[in-house]
C-alpha cells in the first residue's frame, strides 16, 4: 500500500542534529546533506511511483523519496548496497539529507531497496516507462526554474561505459552459453545426451578455453562446438524453446556460425556484427571500436546547459544505449524531450553528431547544431567547397537561396529528377570571379549559366561545417567543458565499469549519479553566494569563456561558472 512520507515536514524537538555544538550544526546546515535534503529529496514527486504498489489496504510501503534518496547517494560516492546501508544506519549527514533527524528512525531492511528495484525494472518492461527518469527531469526541471538557470545553450557529450561482465572470447562465450542449457535440462535429458555434453560441462569455461592455444586449435574447437550446439539445438527444441538459456543459446549459434550446405561454419571475426552478444549474463551490451580502443557494454550521453551567463550549470538529460548506437541517434532522440521541457535552441557537440537522423531531428524541434569538429575529410584548401556558400532552408528544411563566396545570391530550384537540387549563378558574374576555376558550380554544356548542384542532406552537412567554422573562428569552445561533466558522472565507478548489467540498471545508475552531481554544483553555487564577492578590477571581463575554464580545470582549479569539481565531497 502506497504511503506519501511527509514525516521530515515536522523536525523532531530532540533529535542528534540538534544536539551538536552550533558549530557543527552550522556545518551541517551548510553541507551538501543539507543542499541534497533541499533541491533534491524534498523535489521528488512520490506520486508518480504510487503505481508501484497494491491498491488494497495494506502495510505501508518504506518512503519512497528515501528509496530514490538511497539511490542517488549510492551511484554519487560510488558506495556498495553494504557500504550504503551503513551509511543510511550510522551516518549522520547522510540521514540529515534523507530527512531523518535521530538515529534509527525509519528502519528497514537493505532487501526492501533490492524489491524497490525489481518493482522499478517489471513496470520499465511493461509499461516502457523509467519512473526514476522521470523524477530526475522533473526535480532538474524544478531546479532550474528555482535557480534560475538559462537553457537555450546546451552541450552534449558521449562515453563509454562497461556493465559487469567478463571480457570472454568466443570460443569462451559459446561454451558458457551451451554449459547454462545443459544446467536447465532433465535427468532423462541429461543421460540422453551426456556423452555430447560432457567435452564442455567437465570443468569451466576458463579453464577450457586455457588449454586451447593457437588459432588453428581455436578455430578447430570452433567448428566442433559449433556442430555440438546445432544438434542440441535441434534436439532440445520442442521441450526447451521457451526457456532464457535455450534461447540465448539460439542466438550465439545464429550470430556465431553459418550453415554452408547443411553444414556447420564458424563466421569469420569480420562477418559478426558489433550487436553480437558479449555475455550470457547481460543480453544487452555491445561491441564497439573507437580511436582504436575495443569496448564492451553501453555509451552514456549526457547533455547540460552551457549559456555563459549562467552562474550555474546543470544537467538536463541522460541517455544510455548500447555502445554501437551512433552519436547522432542519441541527439535525435533526446532533442524532442529536451526542447519539451527547456527552450533550447542551440546545441553544442563534438563531430560525432552530425549526420542524415540528427538534421531532421534539429530540422523539426528548430534547434542549431554547432560541432567543434566535422566527420571527414577536411576540404581542400585550393578548393571552394559547399560549406562556403550561405544557403537558406524554409519550414520544411528544403534549401530555397543560396549566396556563393563573392555575394551572389540566386534561388535554388529542384532538379529534373527531383532527386537534388540546382543554383543557377549569372555566367557573367561567374566569368570574371577570381574563384572561377576553384568553384564547383560550373557551366553546363548546352546552358551557358553556372550551375551548382547538391543533395539535402549535402546541404545541412555544409551548413553545419560553415557554422563550425564560423564558431572555430570566435576563440570560444563553451563545448569543451562538458568532457568535466561526463568525467563527474564517471567518477564514481572505476574504469568507467559499473557493478550492475543489463541497460536498465546501467540507466538508473547513470541518472543518479547525474543528479548527485547537480546537487554538489547547486552546493558550491550556494556556498560561493555566502562569501562576500571582492570588487572587480576596471577594464575585467565579465565572463570566462568555456576554454579558459577548461585549462583552469585540467590545472586543478576548479571554477564555480561552468560546474566543475569532485564528485566524491562538496
């Protein structure tokens, strides 16, 4: 049965906080546990997670703002379920952020939290929905309002992250997926097949894979396991078809060999795909490889506002995906939640976001790109490329003017096959441009007027590489200290290896973790208010750009203005 807490509303007379000296009391008063009880706990909307629990009259449930409380600490210090269950009994800053003034109340047991989130992950599964993604936009949306936090600015960054898994080969994984069949099957099953099973069921799949060396031992060991799997795929199938480790099974084999002739083949490394699975333990992660490095699990992409008036920066969303969903993809779906809740209407990234997906999205939710980088070649220089000519899109996105390098401006009109699009630039104009010979539009062989042809997606790809280069040229890089942020929000989990699987629970981590870091930004935010501000010199300026506050940062310096700072104390 669901019960609002609002116990916290009403402190207690006689409590352990009120006990300590002032001194300490003003500390605590003055500490992030203070700042989380605030902007953070006191935020959360209770009920929304009403759905969680049974209609009837029944024992209440544990808080739930206490729960989601728990979970923000645990992914913001990086603590275990143990560590933070100690917390929660004998810390006192920690029960001070969670509304508890004495030691001991609200008592429970640390299985209730694992319940919590097995409520949290069945309802994800069938409704689609992430309650703790919800509640962390609504209290970051209730944040920025209360602090007034400007948002049409934003920037946006990826990184990878790995779930708890073992890195295993193939050989290692296929013997680990038909080890987990053979734990499912009968007595009668397990005698009907032992002598097929018993290869790789006598010791574990390390050690079996240990003794093989060499690639043509692995490959040969490949081509038996393989025939062994398809057999018992073949056997089991009527009994066994509905059952998780069968299944997984099924698609190691599918994604592993191909059948030539009825026979069994093992693919080559270059056929399998990065979406291939890469433990039976979390059926969701993926293989990717960036700046030659190999990966193994989910990307985080994280986006905050970057408007240099701000005194404060927050962030706004948090997305994880497997890791080979590409930048732009993540850019496209977060934009219209983004542009819902804020009034973006620039957004600031490396050159990964660029592409086909991502321009109809900007398109649509009319927000800017601007890249710091552009995927590609660089034109070159002796060159006049696309992105050198000004072109004008209307509501739909359809290129409608374009203005080449020396001010001519001409409609543009769609082709004969209506697959492209055609500028018509005065060939008398044309003749005498000192860009002549280096231009791409050129006469045509029958009409003496120089034509410029491109496709719409050539267009928004040289929109976005001239306003690349424009904002190259303005000596500010206000994207450059999202790479602080998304280091916060890592912080906490060595190596970047989260001690959960699965996409869900990588998600609510991530998001706690997000939110714990707004809190320690809003603390140092309210802290730098308390101390009495120093007047500024004749002739300062009043604002940092983001790249100074990026070397101050990498110097040890850690300046209030774009949010940067540990994670790990306020």
């Amino acid at each position: 049965m669901f019960r609002k807490n609002t116990n916290h509303q009403q402190p207690a007379l006689i409590s352990a906080a009120s006990e300590l000296p002032a001194k300490q009391r003003k500390r605590l008063e003055n500490s992030w546990a203070s700042t989380f009880y605030k902007e953070f706990f006191c935020r959360i909307d209770e009920e929304r997670f009403a759905v969680l629990y049974s209609e009837k009259d029944s024992r209440p449930n544990v808080p739930v703002n206490v729960l989601i409380g728990l979970e923000a600490l645990k992914s913001g210090f990086g603590w275990s379920d143990e560590e933070l269950y100690e917390h929660y009994c004998f810390d006192l800053q920690v029960r001070y952020a969670l509304g508890y003034d004495r030691l001991g109340d609200g008592d429970f047991e640390i299985r209730t939290l694992y319940y919590f989130r097995e409520r949290l992950s069945r309802y994800n599964a069938e409704k689609g929905i992430n309650l703790l993604e919800q509640a962390f936009e609504k209290i970051t949306d209730a944040q920025i309002t209360s602090l007034k936090v400007r948002t049409k600015m934003q920037r946006m960054d990826s990184t990878q992250i790995a779930s708890n898994i073992v890195s295993a080969s193939r050989l290692q994984l296929l013997v680990e997926g038909l080890q987990r069949v053979a734990r499912i099957l009968s007595e009668a099953d397990k005698a009907r097949l032992g002598e097929l099973l018993a290869p790789y069921t006598r010791d574990s799949a390390g050690h079996y894979t240990y003794r093989v060396k060499g690639t043509e031992a692995v490959q040969e060991h490949l081509q038996e396991i393989g025939q062994a799997i398809h057999l018992l795929l073949q056997e089991l199938k009527k009994a066994y078809a509905a059952e998780v480790p069968y299944q997984v099974l099924a698609r190691l084999f599918a994604e592993n060999f191909k059948l030539v002739s009825k026979a069994v083949s093992p693919k080559k490394n270059d056929e399998i795909t990065s979406g291939c699975l890469q433990s039976v333990d979390d059926l969701e992660a993926t293989y990717r490889t960036k700046a030659k490095k190999h990966y193994k699990g989910y990307v985080a992409n994280i986006t905050e506002t970057c408007d240099p008036e701000n005194d404060l920066q927050l962030i706004t969303k948090v997305q994880v995906a497997p890791n080979n969903v590409d930048d732009g993809q993540l850019l496209a779906e977060a934009l219209p939640n983004l542009k819902e809740r804020t009034d973006v209407d620039t957004m600031l990234t490396d050159g990964g976001y660029g592409g086909e997906v991502s321009d109809q999205a900007l398109q649509k939710q009319d927000v800017t790109l601007i890249q710091t980088a552009i995927r590609g070649r660089s034109p070159a220089s002796d060159k006049v490329h696309l992105s050198q000519f000004t072109i004008k899109f209307n509501k739909d996105g359809k290129p409608t003017k374009a203005t080449c390098p020396k001010e001519q401006t001409v409609p543009v009109q769609t082709s004969n096959q209506k697959k492209s699009f055609v500028a018509h630039f005065d060939p008398k104009q044309c003749r005498n441009c000192p860009l002549r010979e280096a231009c791409p539009a050129q006469p045509g062989k029958r009409d003496p007027k120089y034509h410029l042809r491109f496709t719409q997606n050539q267009a928004r790809a040289a929109e976005r590489r001239r306003q690349s280069q424009a904002y190259a040229r303005s000596s500010q890089n206000l994207r450059a200290a999202v790479e602080a942020t998304v280091r916060s929000v890592k912080h906490p989990f060595p190596a970047g290896k989260l001690p959960v699987r699965g996409s869900f629970r990588m998600t609510n981590l991530i998001i706690a973790s997000a939110a714990m870091a707004n809190v320690r930004r809003i603390q140092r935010f309210i802290a730098a208010k308390r101390k009495p501000q120093s007047a500024k010199p004749d002739g300062e300026a009043k604002e940092k750009t983001a790249q100074d506050s990026f070397f101050l940062f990498l110097s040890g310096w850690t300046p209030l203005h774009y949010g940067f700072g540990s994670v790990v104390g306020c």
